[in-house]
C-alpha cells in the first residue's frame, strides 16, 4: 500500500514538473543553485570584446550550413531537469583574434558551430547578407538620428532595449516598431545571466517579453546577453523560451559617451573590418555611430553587401 502511494506521488509531481513553462510569473525548480541577482552593470559588451572588426528580405536562417539544421537542436524541458544538466560555466564573448581567409573572427566561427545548435548566433552563414544591431541600455539623445538614417537608407536593424529603457523611452520604442524595425531583449535588470539561478534568469527575460506584449502589443523573439556574459545553461533556457540569442561578429569600444571615437578612424574601422554574414553591434548612445552611421550604409553597400532582416 505504501508503494502505490508513493507511486501516485512521483507520478503526480512528474505530471506538474511538464506543465511547468516558460511564463512571466511561473515558477520551477532549478537543479543550479546560484547567488541572488548581481548588481545592475552598465550597458557594454564583455571586456574581451575587443575590436574585430539575396535581397533586402533575406532571412538569416537561409542557407545555414548542417551544423545549424533544427533536426540538431536538442529538446529542451522548462522544468529545468535537462537544462541544469549543462555546463554554467559564465563564459564571455568578444569577436577578437585571428580572422579566415574571408576576414571573419575564427572565434565566431568556432562558437557558432559549437553553440548553434541552441539557437544562438555569433556570426552568419557567408554571404553578401550582414546584419545591423543597436544596444539601448538608456537613452543618450542620438536614438532618433539613428533612426532617421535608416529610414533614409531603406535599411531595418535589431533594436535591443532593457526594461527601463522600454518603460522610459514609449515613442521611440514605438517608431522601431512602427518603422519595421526588431525590437530585442536586452533584459529586465542588465545583470550577468550566469550568475542567477535557472529560475531567476526567466523570471528576468520574461518580465520584460510580458511588458512589451501588454504595452506595445510586440511579442519578442531575439535575446542578447548583458555583456555577452552566457553559459551553456542560459544558452539552452532562452531556446527553451521559444527565443534565439544573438550575439555579433563585429564590435569596438563606443559605449564610453565622454570619450568617443574619432568619427573617420571609427568608419574605416568598421568598413576594414567587413565580412559575409557579418553581424554589427553598435552603441545608439555614441555620437560617432550617429555622425558615420549613413556613409557606413554606402560603404557597405558598395563593396558588395546587403543590410538584411533578422528572422
């Protein structure tokens, strides 16, 4: 008699662990015990980020090479049993280092064949299609200018905004969806995902998907990293949660607003430093993104590539 009962009972919590998902206010249990939330950090890549630097409808899904096939992509459960099986080790990210024969950062390579089988993106397939983004941690005046370009060259980036950012800034939240753009997940709070709990790391992704989807009516899909701080763990929980995680294969230091980079260095930096299938993060708070930002559009259009949407 004891055994049937506890039969029951294990039956019962397995049946309630599958019903368990990836909800705003949802609660599972966690197999990773971790620190409470870390203090917000300001809105900049990793330290290792170091410079590295079909049509207008293309999707980057098209043409993704075999290690990228969705038949590769593990089924994740959002009660957290498989996923608190991965490594959390914290891992950073930053496109520095030795390039290929096609000017793209062999790191980039290296993690999009090891981590893409959980939706994540370092770099795209090669191709003439490259990828725009912009990090809005806080408003700094030059988000307006920025889409004002864009506009003006007929060009749609990835917008990745926080919670404060998208509560603080409604009109210019609302332009980027108006205007086509996507608007990203860049976090509730800005804090290291690895140094949460499972359970803590939804909680702060999903309470800021929930804020949009009530106040702006969008429904995120695309997630980046405060500092593109990850882990394996955080990697598959974001997959699990229906998002893809997007990092980027070019980045330099413009997110120190008091000291800029020069505008013509920074432009031929970014124009050098060019690749196939080449996803660009940019700060919207820096003066030098707004000044170059048009004849950037040009010169990548000249050599060659196509600003393409992120699907």
């Amino acid at each position: 008699m004891k055994a049937k009962k506890a039969l029951a009972l294990v039956c019962t919590l397995a049946i309630l662990l599958a019903l368990s998902g990836c909800t705003p206010s949802g609660s599972s249990s966690s197999s990773r015990s971790s620190s409470p939330a870390a203090s917000q950090s300001s809105a900049k890549p990793s330290s290792s980020a170091a410079s590295s630097l079909p049509d207008e409808d293309s999707s980057i899904s098209d043409g993704l090479d075999s290690s990228l096939d969705e038949s590769d992509s593990p089924t994740m459960r959002t009660d957290f049993t498989e996923i608190g099986a991965l490594s959390g080790e914290a891992l950073g990210w930053g496109p520095g280092g030795p390039v290929d024969n096609e000017n793209r950062s062999q790191g980039a390579i290296a993690y999009q064949e090891k981590y893409g089988k959980y939706d994540a993106y370092f770099i795209a397939p090669s191709s003439e299609n490259i990828y725009l983004t912009f990090d809005e941690g806080y408003e700094n005046g030059y988000t307006a200018d920025i889409l004002d370009t864009l506009k003006e060259k007929g060009v749609h980036a990835v917008f990745f905004v926080t919670m404060p950012y998208a509560k603080e800034q409604p009109e210019l939240v609302r332009r980027m969806i108006d205007e086509g753009h996507i608007v990203g997940n860049h976090s509730n709070k800005h804090i290291a995902y690895p140094s949460l709990s499972l359970e803590e790391a939804k909680e702060d992704l999903m309470s800021l998907h929930q804020y949009m989807l009530d106040t702006y009516q969008y429904e995120m899909s695309l997630f980046r990293f405060p500092e593109g701080n990850f882990s394996e763990q955080t990697l598959a929980l974001l997959q699990s949660c229906g998002y893809k995680t997007l990092f980027w294969s070019f980045a330099y230091k413009d997110w120190y607003v008091d000291d800029q980079p020069n505008p013509d260095q920074a432009l031929a930096s970014m124009l050098k430093k060019a690749h196939p299938g080449a996803i660009y993060l940019l700060h919207a708070v820096s003066s030098t993104n707004a000044q170059v930002l048009g004849d950037f559009i040009d010169g990548m259009r000249e050599a060659g590539f196509v600003f393409s949407d992120f699907k």
